[in-house]
C-alpha cells in the first residue's frame, strides 16, 4: 500500500506501526528518519517560521488568515505522481496541517481516487483511536491493537505508580505571545501523569487567555510546550514566563515530540510530565524532554 502523511503526528503513527517503507509522500514538517528522507516526496510545503518570534509567527497566521490565504500548499501534481492508495489528513486545527476538505476538493480535480482518512482527535483516548484507524485502513489492524495495548499499560504503570498521591495543579502554555491555555488531549496528558490541569480546556480546542487568568488559577507547576517548539526553543520561552509565576516551578517541554502531535509519542508525555511532578514515583525522564528553567 502506498501510503501519504499530510501531518507530523500520522507519519509518526505510519513509522510507529512499521509502514516507513509504504510512506511515500510527507510534509515539510514531517520528521521522517533521516535515512528515510531522501525517499519520501514532500507534497505539502509551507513557510519556514524557524527565525520568526512566536509573536511573529501569530501575527503571520492571523494575517494569513484574515486575508483568506493558505498557509499550507498542496503540490497536486506531486501528489497525483505517487499514485497514493491511502492519504492521512486532518481537519483538527488549520493552523497545524492542510485541512481535510482542501484535500478533497484536490483528488476529485485530479481525478485521484484515493483513499482519506481524517484524523482529528480531542482526547488522548481519542488519539489512540486513531492509531487503530489508521491500521485497519492501512492493512495491519494487529500491530495496531499490538501498539495500543502497549501504550496502555505504560499509561496504566504511570497511573499505578502515582496513584494516590496529592495531585498538584498543572498549566500548561501552549502559546505564549499571545497566551494559549492548552485544550484538546493536553489536559489529559496532566490528568494522566498525576496533575490536576488549571486553565484548560480539556477535548476542546485550545484558545487565547491572559497572563492575568493564568496566574489567578494559582498553577503549582507551569509547562511551558509552545505548539512547533522543540526543547531548546521553548526553553528560551519559558525563561521569559518564569518571570510572570514567581515562586513557581516552571519547566520548558519539548511539545513536537510530547506534547502537541496527537500520535503515540504523547505516551511518552504523559511519563515525562510524571517525572516532573512526581520525580520519586516514576523513572527520570530523558534529558531532552523537560528542563527546568525556574
């Protein structure tokens, strides 16, 4: 089966249930392994906001957005080439990833009758439903039931392991220039790693908020996972919100890898923000999760 990701999270589902070989189309922001690269087309391109603030990558969006632009492009005639058998879209959040119906509109003009499945997950149950989606169309429902049942015993050790103990209150920022109170499955994240999640929106989307109503909801733990970041990024993001909780212990995440991409890695959030809240329970998490900035 021929096999195209247009968003992070499912190509890291494809590589995860063992379809690397069947990937043949991504997006630029797509992390396939590297020795993998060179074989995979990229047919959904955008731009690259690397040297741009996170205040200047929202006025960009919001630009974009206003003026009824994309901010992703579709290379149709790339995509037509691969003879795709099965496409991963999503119509999650426009900001993240080509949406579903642009896609469609795309394959009827080209005549492609390929296979769609949109994935657009709200809750971390939800992501894991996806994961056996996305084998079942994909021709390997087992390693998909496999990979869920794996991930849910460690989510299931994590829970064992700080069962019972004092839960502390959790914001998690996920923007910062302007402030973003975390929403979709990232509350589930806190909930599932022993913290009780403040300022959130759990299974809706994340919206705007104020420094002001973050502060008031009295956070014990402030993560700073600004949506695109890794950890060297949001660590510099952090030191700055540090200054707005003092007294507070406030740690950068690497949110691409744990946090904001709906696929198996979050499992890996979840025990990561265990580490930090409950560091004599659970193993230490690796150093290029979390650091501590305060």
């Amino acid at each position: 089966m021929r096999l195209v990701s247009l968003l992070p999270s499912a190509t890291d589902i494809v590589y995860a249930l063992g379809l690397g070989d069947d990937l043949v189309g991504v997006t630029f922001e797509c992390d396939v392994p590297p020795a993998d690269r060179a074989g995979k087309l990229v047919v959904v391109g955008g731009r690259d906001t690397r040297g741009m603030s996170p205040g200047e990558i929202d006025a960009y969006v919001r630009s974009q957005r206003a003026a009824g632009a994309d901010l992703y492009t579709l290379h149709a005639d790339a995509l037509a080439g691969l003879e795709p058998d099965l496409l991963l879209t999503q119509d999650l959040c426009r900001v993240c990833a080509l949406p579903a119906g642009q896609l469609t509109e795309a394959l009827d003009h080209l005549g492609c009758r390929a296979d769609v499945l949109s994935l657009d997950p709200y809750t971390l149950d939800e992501v894991l439903g996806t994961i056996l989606a996305v084998g079942h169309r994909a021709g390997v429902p087992e390693r998909a039931e496999a990979l869920v049942a794996a991930l849910r015993d460690r989510l299931a050790a994590v829970a064992a392991a700080v069962g019972g103990r004092r839960r502390p209150r959790v914001a998690v920022v996920e923007w910062v220039d302007p402030p973003f109170a975390a929403g979709h499955w990232i509350p589930d994240l806190v909930s599932a790693a022993g913290g009780t999640p403040v300022a959130a929106h759990p299974g809706a989307r994340s919206a705007p908020t104020t420094w002001a109503a973050l502060t008031d909801a009295a956070p014990e733990v402030v993560l700073v996972a600004p949506c695109g970041f890794d950890l060297a990024g949001a660590t510099g993001q952090a030191e700055q919100v540090a200054a707005r909780f003092p007294g507070t212990a406030v740690w950068a995440v690497d949110a691409d890898a744990l946090v904001v991409r709906p696929g198996p890695r979050l499992v890996d959030g979840v025990e990561a923000i265990a580490a930090v809240l409950h560091p004599d329970a659970v193993p230490p998490a690796p150093a290029d999760a979390t650091v501590r900035v305060a």
